[in-house]
C-alpha cells in the first residue's frame, strides 16, 4: 500500500470517529458509568474514578490554537489538569466558556486549564470564539480529533462534545462530564481531586 493511500485511510478512520463523536454530541445530555469498568456515574452525569481504579491520560498534544507553539498535557504533570473538549460551532461549548474562563481564573496556578478544539476546519472560528468569551487558557488545534481518538476505549474517554475531564496530579484521569457544565458541577470535580493531595 503507498503512503498516500494509508494516509487517506488514516486521515477517513480519524474523520469517521470525530463525525460520531459530532452526531453522539454535541447536546446537554450525558450518559452515565457505573458499568463495572472502574468509574461511577454521580451527581449531574458526572463519572468518576476512584485513584485506585485511574488510568493514565493518553499523550495529548498538538499546536496550540493561537499559533504560539507545541503544547503537551504531560507538561502539566505534577498539577490537576482541567481538559475540555469544544469547536466554534457547538451550542453547549459556548453556554459553558464562559464558567470555564471564570473557573480558570478561580483557580489560578492551583489547576491548569487546556482545550482541545476539535472539527473545526478553520482555526479563525475557533480563535474568535475565545476572543468572543473571553477565554484565555491555551488549546490544542485538533481538527481531525486525532487527539481525541488516542483516550481508550472503557476509560473516562470523551463520547460527545462539549467534553470536560479532570486529570489528577500523576497525570490520571479522574472525572468526566459529557455536557455543558456549570462552575458548581466543575468546582466539585476539581476541589475532590484537589483534596487528595493535601
């Protein structure tokens, strides 16, 4: 088989996955765990692992949206990493930026924030809607959501868009939430995972 061939193939496997994810999401519903794979769905649609039950967060990383660079989630090794995945043109994603951006700044340099924008094919409509709610964290360009499909099957993986995954200071991932989340729901996802190391 030639390079272009496989690379088409590549290229229609990664698209045909990111369009399920598109068609699966995309709304303000959530479906839940709890199915004896390790996580448990709780309040609001959120699942969660205990620490003894985590996996490793795959290796995440791209070009950063604003063009500034490489970024990698396992830079952040060492600190809770707050992961949410958006694109321009999803309704949820934009009820929810603000909160996130807000959250950010709560926060602080206690939990790193980091997007990943995904099908959208123009990186100008995803850099607008950060200048249009303000959001100042960094995000990884994943058009292709080729970043996306590297999470494993059965973990605490993104099935929809608006996705957003807490990943614990060892670098595990440790809550989910497959909808437009409010600060409230996001604060207690993060304060548990902060507590743990105190």
């Amino acid at each position: 088989m030639s390079r272009t061939s496989s690379r088409r193939i590549r290229l229609t496997a990664a698209l045909g996955a990111a369009a399920t994810l598109v068609l699966a999401g995309c709304s303000s519903s959530a479906t839940g765990g709890g199915d004896g794979v390790g996580f448990v769905t709780g309040k609001g649609g959120i699942d969660t692992a205990s620490p003894a039950e985590r996996i490793a967060a795959p290796d995440i990383g791209g070009t950063s949206l604003d063009g500034g660079g490489g970024l990698k989630l396992s830079d952040y090794r060492g600190k809770v990493v707050v992961l949410n995945i958006w694109g321009s043109w999803c309704s949820p994603c934009r009820a929810e930026a603000k909160g996130l951006q807000e959250s950010s700044e709560k926060y602080g340099d206690q939990v790193q924030f980091l997007g990943i924008n995904t099908r959208d094919t123009d990186p100008a409509n995803a850099v607008a809607f950060e200048k249009n709610f303000g959001v100042t964290y960094p995000s990884i360009y994943d058009p292709d959501g080729a970043q996306i499909l590297k999470f494993p099957k059965g973990s605490l993986n993104p099935q929809s868009i608006p996705t957003t995954i807490v990943v614990d200071k060892d670098g595990r991932l440790a809550a989910r939430a497959m909808h437009a989340l409010s600060a409230e729901d996001l604060q207690g996802m993060v304060d548990r995972v902060l507590a743990e190391s105190k």
